[in-house]
C-alpha cells in the first residue's frame, strides 16, 4: 500500500527550478502581467524546456517506479502562477512523464507558507526572495542557480551531495571558525566537543529521509542480488581532521551513512564534483558554487546561518551570543 503523504519524502519544486521560464518570464518584466497571460494562453500547447532541477526531479520520481508498492517520494508543483497561467506548466509535466499530481497555485503570493501543509522537506526555486525568506522561518529551502542542463536519459542513477555545516548541520562550527577567520580555534572547538553531535540544519530532514530510501534499496539488494541501487548520497566538506570525528559523531547519533564523504581540507570542491558528479549540489557558500566544473552541475544555495549574514547582522548575532553566555554564567550586568 504506498505511503501517506506524511510518511513521504516530499519535495516541493517552483515551476522557475523544474522548467526554463526565461522568455515568458521576460514578457512579464517588459510587459507586465496582463502580456503574460495572454503569452502562456497563446504558448499553451508550446512545451516548455528543462529547467536546471530537471534532472533531478525525474530521477527522484523514478524511485517510486522501483518501489511501487510503497511509493516513497513525491513532488509537488508551487507556482506564483494562477491555475489559468500555470495550465501550461502542467501540461508540460505530462509531456514530459513526470508524475506529479499535486500543485498550489498562488495568484502572485508567495507559496513556501504552504511547506508544511504538503510535508515538504525540500523547497527548490529560483525566486531568491521566496529562498530566503523560507529559511528566515526555518523551512527546509534551496535556491536553483543558472547552469547548463545535462540529463541523459539512460542514466538512472540519482546522485545527490551536500556541504556539512550550514546544510546538514547549523552554523555552530561556522561561526567559530568566522569569527577570527582562525583554523586552530576552529579545530580545538571540534576537539573539545567531538563527543556532542551538531544541532540539525535546515536538510537535515531531507538527507535523513535519503537514508530511509537506502534502506529500501538494502532491502531489494538482499532480495535480489542482481538488484541496481539508483541513490547514491554523498558529503562533501572542507573539513579535514581532527574536525572530522565530530561529522562522524553527528551522523551516526542521525543513524545514517552517505554511500560517499570527502573531507577536502580547503581543497577545491568542483575537483571532486567533476568525478561524482551529482544530479544536485547543496552548500550554503556562494564561493564553493561558483566553482562548478564547465557550469553543468546544477547548484543549489541553501542562504542559511552565518556564511549568509551581511557583517552588520554577524555583530549582532555574536553579541547576542555573548549577552546569552554572560547571562547563563551568572555576570550580566557586572
């Protein structure tokens, strides 16, 4: 019997992330919204083409294709579109075979409010302001960055990876390390507390619900042995050791296991990106996405904990930090 939506892993995609919406979206920026409309009615039967969350998204539906019984995953369409104007959207959906039935439709507003009503663990979109202003209410967000689209189709396999801190876990360590721009203070912090795992950042969610459909996947190895895994689940950080026990602290208090972790000590990501080249690469540091192997890795940026303030919002977050330390220490106000 499949899976109720709560038990799902669900991914709430905008139309801006699944398809390329650049020409109608230019109409709307010259001409406004009255031109739009009457541009999406006249292209209704004009499919649209991939956007950079395509290969991704296909491939995360083709998981239910190997477990229907339970069918895991889903996605569900948020568009800033009204249900006349989005037609074409869905409809090229269907051309395109992917198997997505839920959508909400917003008229202009917003759609992240909606995450949690959907059990969403991931929201993809290239409106940057609906990113950030999800993540600022702690929903689980990523905004899609301009690249090529490379999706082979016999390729089946869905590769994801993700940067640790600020991503899978908070911004502790960051803002240690930010602080004084200090390795050493950083890597004594993470000495110090290897035994205590990070707090969750905002995929943690998502990364623990990957590890739930590896389990299925174990499952259908042990059955069939001629069985072929299609997730595969990378980390891939700038840590190096000792800061790295604590990674591996974290994850094992989750219970969960990415099939690869690279601790890359600074070293260039896109060196290692080239090789396993992922169907989606999440990290919370513009400088690490700029990076991209010959621009066809789709990226995507998670505006999340210190990495992403403006230096006037750090000074404030460490002297709230500090007020809160001298409070718990019994000197406020000494």
């Amino acid at each position: 019997m499949p899976f109720p939506i709560e038990q799902k892993l669900v991914i709430g995609v905008a139309s801006s992330a699944l398809f390329d919406l650049s020409e109608s979206h230019q109409v709307y920026l010259e001409h406004g919204a009255d031109a739009y409309r009457d541009y999406q009615e006249r292209h209704l039967d004009t499919i649209l083409g991939k956007g950079v969350a395509f290969p991704f998204i296909r491939r995360f539906l083709n998981i239910n294709r190997c477990f229907p019984q339970q069918a895991p995953v889903e996605v569900v369409l948020f568009s800033r579109n009204s249900p006349e104007t989005g037609l074409r959207v869905m409809r090229s959906i269907a051309h395109h075979g992917l198997d997505i039935s839920r959508a909400a439709f917003m008229n202009g507003k917003p759609p992240y409010p909606y995450l949690p009503a959907f059990n969403a663990s991931l929201f993809l979109s290239a409106n940057e302001d609906d990113v950030k202003n999800a993540i600022a209410v702690d929903y689980p967000a990523g905004l899609v960055l301009p690249s090529k689209i490379a999706d082979e189709d016999g390729d089946l396999e869905l590769r994801v990876a993700f940067d640790f801190d600020g991503v899978l876990a908070d911004d502790e360590s960051e803002t240690v390390f930010k602080r004084n721009n200090d390795l050493g203070e950083f890597h004594a912090h993470e000495t110090l507390h290897v035994a205590r795992p990070h707090s969750v950042g905002p995929l943690a969610t998502l990364f623990r619900q990957l590890a739930v459909l590896q389990g299925l996947e174990d499952g259908a190895a042990r059955a069939d042995p001629h069985y072929r895994r299609i997730v595969r689940i990378a980390i891939i950080t700038a840590r190096n050791a000792p800061s790295h026990e604590r990674v591996v602290t974290t994850l094992k208090s989750w219970g969960v296991s990415p099939d690869e972790t690279f601790f890359l000590g600074g070293m260039d990501k896109s060196r290692v990106l080239a090789v396993f080249k992922p169907h989606i690469f999440f990290d919370d540091q513009m400088s690490h996405l700029r990076a991209a192997p010959g621009g066809t890795i789709p990226m995507v940026h998670v505006p999340f904990g210190i990495a992403n303030r403006r230096p006037a919002q750090v000074q404030d977050h460490d002297a709230g930090q500090d007020e809160s330390k001298a409070e718990s220490e019994g000197v406020a106000g000494a």
